[in-house]
C-alpha cells in the first residue's frame, strides 16, 4: 500500500519508523539542533527524537530560525529521514533548500494531507525520490521473505 | 501559477558566485510558495547571524567567499555573543568561535552592527507600505503591522538571500489581499483595569497567537493606543505562540482605522470574544513553575528593551539592592545612553545584569541549574525559557518582576481579568 505526495523539496530516498507529531512544533526552541529531540515541555511527543524518523509535521509555528535548526540537523547527521508536511513551510523547507546549495545530501520534503497522517503511525514507511510513500517498509520485507 | 524571472533574475542566478547562490535561494523558496515573480524590496533585518551550529557559519562565509554584499539597508538581530563585553557567554569553545566567524561573516556582507531583535526602536523603520524582506518573529510582526511595512516571515538564509539579490517572493503579506483581516479577536469583555495593565498584553498576545493562527486577525475593544512597547510585547508573545506575521488593532494600527475598513467590508470569518476566563487562562498558561517558593533570576528585554522601558526600571527598583538578578536584555542603541550619567553603572550596583546584543534564551548567560525558576514579564521569554534554558518559567508584570527579586521570592499583584 502506498500513497503519492507532491515533492515540496527533493532529495536522497528514506525509510524509518514513523514519528506522527499530534500539534504543531516551532523547531527552533522546540527541537534540540545538537541531536533531534524535541526539547519543547509543553509539546505532546516532548522527548521523542526526529532522527531518522519519517517525520509528519501537521503543522509549524514560531520563530523564524526554524530553517537554522533543519540545516543544523542535517548538517550533523540527526535530521529526520524524511519530512511529510501538511502543508509547504518555507521558512523551514528552506534549510533543506540552503543544504542543496552547500552540497549536502538532504532528506525529502512530502507534502501529504494531515488526514492521512494517522495511518502511518507505529509503522516504518519509506519514501521514494518520485514521491511515492510505502505505508511500512518491514510488511514489505516480510512479504517478500515469509 | 509557476514563477518566471526576468532575464537579469534569471542571468543572475545562472552564476557560480555568492550573488548566483542568493538569487537561487530566493528562487527555490518562491517556487515553493507558488509565488509567480520577485519584487524589489527597500531593505532587510538578518535574523541568521545567531549561532545554532556550524552550518549557519559555513553558509555565511562560502556567501563571502563568493564575494556577495547586500544590496540594501540590512540590519542584524541578535548573535551569539555580547559583543559590547556587558555579559558573561558561557558558550564553550569551539561554538564561541564558530559564532564570532558568523557575526564577522554577516559584518563582510555589508550588514549594520545593529544586533538587535528591536530594530524598529533602533532606527530602522520602513515606510507605510514598502516592501522590504525581514527575519525574527517579533520584528516581522512589529514591522507588518505597527510600521505598515510588508513583509513575510523571512526565515534565517532567506533573509541574507534577499537582501543580498534585492528581491523578495510576491505573496503572502506583500499582496494588499493578504493583509485584509479575516477575524475578530474582540477584547471588551475585559474589565478596563485589566486592559491598562502592562501584562494584558503579553497575555493577550499569546492568547490572540494560540487563537488565531496564521489568520489575519483585527483586534476590538481596545480603548485607545496602548503604546509602542505594548504593540511590541503583544506581537512578539503572538508571533511565539502562534506563525502571526501580522495583526491589526481597530483605532490604533496604521491599516485599521475602524473596523469596516480592515474587514474590506466583508463579514469576518470568526469571531472569537475574550472572556475574562479566557485571558486567566492564558496568563496562567505563561508560567510552568506555579508553587515555586523562590526564584533564582528574573529575565526582562524580549524584544530588547527600550530606553522608556529601562526608565521604568528604574523607578522601579528605586535603589534597591536585588536578592537575585534582572537579566535585562537590549541592543548597543539603548546601551549608548544607558552609559550617560553613569545610569548602567548605577543599575549593575543594583543587582541588574545587562545583556546587549544578545539575550539568555538564544545563547547561554545564565547558570546552569537543575530546577532553578525564572521570572519574567515578556511571553516570549515564557514561551521560550523552559526549552532553551532549562529553567521553569513564572510570568508577572514589570513591577512584579522587580519586588520578586528583590524578595528573592516569586510576589504577584493581583489584576482580575
């Protein structure tokens, strides 16, 4: 079972396991840039780690460094191993669009409905570089390995 | 709709030097934000001169290497260090380094020595109506809706990216469409005690942000003007809580004269009235240490204070000794005047520590202590402190803050909502 998306920023294919964020994040001040937690208290998945998750932002708030801290993350090898978005944010798309022009390999940036979302928690989807999303990349593997 | 360059754009971008990359950059975000040509813009305020990690470094100097300048006015909100040596950085090597290679790296792109995340009280004001490319969330909402200069919310590189190449993406709040007010956030539920007080609003803000979203709202039942560094605080509490880029105030802002007006004389889309349970809520909502017995420092100046701001201060500590700290964070324009008749001298005696060019939620000045609290009057701070500090928050007024700290000990007037 897949899903296409709409390529927001492109970027290397990726898999892992899925982490649904239930409320809008600011990633500056919400998200560590040294590691990829997120350091937000008052966050729902406060604690949880976007490192080579398949992150689904239903939304984004605050500072405008956003983009700072994506950049950082991919930078030091901590960002999410894709990124599916309600809707496009530019201010932190654009770290994914610097580290293009730095020469860094970037992760994707999805854009898929938040109603979608739900179906994809404690799954491990992939993405494709066409834009094409397996819902769980491990039933995939035991299909074809029974 | 896709995006078309002129020529010269286009040519531009072709390049391989800094310019190319900028113009590029400005490109690509355009691309995203389905927006169909550039605009020339009259100036910029660089919100990515702020140390978050190497890579913002390594942007900024292969832009120099590149040989690129800014084309307009550019000035740079708050870095990493206090460059002005009022306040200790605990940032370690290498960080510091790195940092001070960023602040330089802007410096050599042709940036104003400004650092400071009140701009629009340094000086900087664009006209009613001009298109100019700013970063920092509290000066995007200050400069859209206080000045009635347009702007996005320009995101750290985006910002240098513009001022660099002079262009901006044609959307959003730069469109006379996307600034029409939507909602009604109407506020004369509240009694007029409450709405005189300095903490309505940068409760109310936060509130309004939590509330509103990234619609354009237009605020009701605001007696009269309350006041630059009231507009100040309530925006930067909105645009914490919420992506607000732009509010307005019926009678008070320059786009909203009356209500009609701003509302283009459609009905709103939501009307959201503020009970008095409603703004209790969200003042409580600011604090995250409530049965705190002591407190360890307070923290004041975000935005950066203005000197009206440090006169009430002042009065307010009236040559008191303080049990704790007042960080008290502002930029080289206010320090300048402090340093007249000894007034920064007289204010250290006292206990204050003054932060300029920088502030203690983006860098760390303040001690790391398990558990410690900190009291504050800005939402910005309360929204922010907690994640980046690692200190439990307490929010109160300007006056409360000062008795606090000279009690050592959290003490609140009471203002019913």
């Amino acid at each position: 079972m897949s899903a296409m998306a709409e390529i927001l920023v492109p970027g290397r294919a990726g898999e892992g396991e899925a982490l649904v964020l239930t409320a809008p994040i600011s990633f500056w001040g919400g998200v560590d840039p040294k590691t990829g937690r997120i350091a937000d208290v008052r966050h729902p998945q406060h604690g949880q780690n976007l490192e080579r998750r398949v992150l689904f932002l239903p939304g984004t708030i605050g500072s405008s460094s956003a983009s700072a801290v994506l950049l950082e993350l991919v930078h030091n090898g901590h960002a999410p191993a894709a990124l599916v978005l309600h809707e496009p944010d530019a201010i932190l798309l654009l770290g994914l669009i610097v580290a293009r022009e730095m020469g860094w390999e970037t992760p994707m940036a999805l854009r898929l409905g938040r109603d979608q979302f739900d179906r994809f928690r404690g799954r491990r989807p992939g993405i494709k570089t066409d834009g094409s999303i397996i819902l769980d990349t491990d039933a995939g593997k035991s299909a074809c390995n029974p | 709709m896709s995006l078309i360059l002129s020529p010269e754009e286009q040519a531009i971008a072709s390049g391989k030097d800094g310019a190319a990359t900028a113009m590029r950059i400005v490109a690509d975000s355009a691309r995203l934000l389905g927006a169909p040509r550039l605009i020339p813009i009259a100036s910029a305020h660089i919100d990515g001169a702020l140390y978050h990690g190497d890579s913002g470094t390594l942007f900024a100097e292969r832009l120099v290497e590149g040989g690129a300048r800014v084309s307009v006015r550019s000035t740079l909100n708050v870095g990493a260090l206090d460059l002005m040596g009022c306040s200790r950085i605990r940032l370690k090597e290498p960080a510091r380094g790195m940092a001070r290679r960023m602040m330089e790296a802007y410096r050599k792109l042709g940036c104003e020595q400004s650092w400071t995340c009140a701009p629009y009280q340094a000086g900087h004001r664009p006209a009613l109506g001009s298109d100019v490319a700013w970063g920092e969330s509290n000066a995007v909402v200050f400069c859209n809706s206080v000045l009635g200069a347009r702007t996005n919310r320009y995101g750290d590189f985006l910002d240098i990216a513009c001022a660099i190449s002079g262009r901006a993406p044609d959307y959003g709040l730069h469109r006379t469409e996307g600034r029409r007010a939507r909602l009604v956030f109407d506020v004369s539920g509240l009694s007029a005690s409450f709405l005189g007080s300095e903490i309505a609003w940068p409760v109310l803000g936060s509130l309004y942000g939590r509330e509103v979203g990234n619609t354009i709202g237009v605020v009701t039942g605001v007696p009269g003007h309350p006041g630059e560094d009231a507009l100040k605080a309530f925006g930067a509490a909105a645009a914490s809580s919420g992506a607000v880029g732009l509010f307005h105030i019926a009678g008070v802002t320059p786009e909203a004269p009356d209500l009609l007006t701003i509302l283009d004389g459609a009905a709103p889309e939501t009307v959201v009235r503020v009970t008095p349970e409603m703004a209790a809520k969200a003042r409580a909502g600011l604090s995250t240490a409530t049965a705190a017995k002591t407190i360890d420092a307070v923290a004041i100046g975000s935005p950066h204070l203005s000197l009206d701001e440090f006169d009430l201060l002042e009065r307010l500590i009236a040559g008191r000794r303080l049990s704790v700290p007042i960080y008290a964070c502002t930029g080289r324009h206010v320090l300048s005047s402090l340093e007249k008749n000894g007034r920064r001298k007289t204010l250290e005696a006292s206990g204050v520590i003054i932060v300029a060019d920088t502030c203690v939620v983006v860098t760390p000045i303040m001690p790391e202590l398990a558990g410690g609290i900190l009291m504050t009057n800005s939402g910005k701070f309360a929204h922010y402190a907690p994640g980046n500090t690692g200190y439990a928050v307490l929010y109160g007024s300007l006056a409360d803050c000062v008795e606090s700290a000279v009690l050592g000990k959290p003490a609140f007037t009471d203002i019913a909502a």
